[in-house]
C-alpha cells in the first residue's frame, strides 16, 4: 500500500483485533507501510495467516495470533505472545465486530400483519443468545482488549487506542438494532476511556466507518449482475457524496489519529468517514 506521507512508526507495535476483517487488514498494511511492527489478533486463523504472510513477503513486519476477544485466557495468551516477540503495544486498535443474520429483522418498520407471517422476523422474535453474540464481539471484545493490553501501554511514550465504531452509533439503521446499540457503547466507551486515561499518557479516539464495499458488504451491495442493491441505493440517496467508499479511504484517518505530532492533541473524539451521510437529514 502506499500512502502521501511517511510518518516515524519504526518504533512502535501496532495490535489490531479485527485484523483478518477487510478495514482492519487494510489497517494492518498501511501500519506495517509506514515501519510499524504489526500484530492481527483474530479467530479467524485462515484469512488471519494469509493477510500476515502478504503482508511479511512485502518486507514489512507482521504476525497473526489466533485470539477470541471475548475470551479473557485467549487475550492474557495473546498479550504474553506479543511480549514476547515485541514488546508492549504502543498503538491499540480494537476493530473486533460485526453483525448476525439471526439479530437481523426482516422489514425497516413493524406492519401489524408481520406478527402472524412465519417468514418475517419482526423485533419479537430476535432471540437473546444472537443479541449478546453480536453486544460481546462489538463492546464487550472492545472492552475486555483495552484491559488486557493497556495496563502496560500506560508505560509506552506517548501510545493510543483506536476504537473502530460505527455510522450506526450515530444514526441507528434498519433491522439491525443489536449491532447498532452495541457500537453506540463503543462510541460512548471511547469517550470515557479518553477521560479515565487522559492523565497516564493514553490518548483514546474512535473512527466511525460510513458505508464501504468490501468483500464482507458485497452480498449486502451488490446484486448478482453488479448492480447496486435497493439498500446500497438507499445508502447512496443518503451520501451527499453519492457514492459508497473503499477501505483505503480511511488510512489517512487512521494515520492521523496514531500519529502524535499530527494529532496530539485529539482526545475523545468519534471521526466520521462517511461521505457526508451523518450530515444529511434526507430533506
């Protein structure tokens, strides 16, 4: 990947949850670009593998560890294995997440008539073991990383933590309210994590992604024929900008927020990088 600008990340150890999923891969390659040694904690050990061997065979420093986030064993074992190969992390970044079809209704609104429909899920029937997977992954796998990993980045010069939120923090969509309450507490958590870490040398911000065609959104955009979905239209209706992104178009923020000299004094901020959707009202 290349990128305008060349910052000092020599130095630092970069750790990404979330690192085998299509923005946070795209994290760990332009991290690894700009000198970081990077570290992708993921369950997903094939795509995890795979993106830490490309991005090694391109000469940068990069090593995938199979970690569950909910899981505090997996995480202590994750931290002891990072220790031991690098050092303590300078740069957290907690990108762990994800919806489920099962925390998904089938319509934007509630009709009287869904609730004898056998074929329509309606917010009655999403079932609770779905919604605390999908309230886990997203806030509790944000919250459970920042304790084990931060404790010791507390004696790092100058580290930060970057929480990966959400449009849905800001303006909840359709069907998916699960997903959408649980990266408003990531939003929220953000902030107070600025707060309780403003005094030990912690800066702690969040990027609230937009809407990205990506290999996890393509079913979701896309028809079989290549046309956009009735829901990417939508989105697209939405976006001031009237397109959707790509991964790589939130680099720049990523590499702004991890840099000191360029962002040193940004605490507790939740950035959009949405193409305008969060400004507009529709009217």
């Amino acid at each position: 990947m290349k990128t305008s600008f060349k910052l000092q990340l020599e130095e630092k150890i970069a750790v990404i949850t979330g690192g085998a999923g299509s923005i946070c891969s795209t994290f760990a390659e332009a991290l690894a670009a700009q000198g970081a040694k990077v570290i992708i904690l993921d369950i997903d050990e094939k795509d995890g593998e795979k993106i830490a061997e490309s991005i090694s065979k391109n000469g940068f420093i990069c090593r995938y560890i199979k970690t569950d986030v909910v899981d505090l064993d997996s995480l202590n074992n994750a931290k002891e294995e990072v220790k031991q190969h690098f050092g303590t992390p300078d740069i957290l970044i907690n990108g762990a997440g994800g919806n489920n079809p099962v925390c998904t209704t089938t319509n934007d609104c509630l009709k009287e008539e869904d609730l004898v429909k056998d074929d329509i899920k309606t917010f009655f029937d999403l079932e609770l073991e779905g919604i605390k997977y999908v309230f886990d992954l997203n806030f509790l796998g944000t919250f459970l990383t920042t304790q084990v990993f931060a404790e010791e980045m507390i004696l790092k010069d100058k580290a930060v933590i970057i929480n990966i939120s959400s449009m849905n923090a800001l303006t909840p969509l359709t069907r998916i309210p699960a997903y959408s309450a649980a990266k408003s507490a990531v939003s929220n958590f953000t902030k107070w994590l600025a707060v309780h870490f403003s005094e030990v040398g912690i800066r702690v911000n969040a990027i609230a992604p937009g809407f990205f065609l990506s290999k996890q959104t393509k079913n979701l955009f896309l028809n079989k024929d290549g046309s956009y979905t009735k829901r990417a239209n939508k989105i697209i209706s939405h976006t001031p900008l009237k397109r959707l992104g790509n991964e790589e178009e939130l680099v720049g923020t990523l590499l702004w927020l991890v840099d000191e000299n360029l962002s040193g004094f940004v605490n507790g901020v939740v950035v959009p990088v949405d193409g305008g959707f969060s400004s507009y009202s529709g009217v």
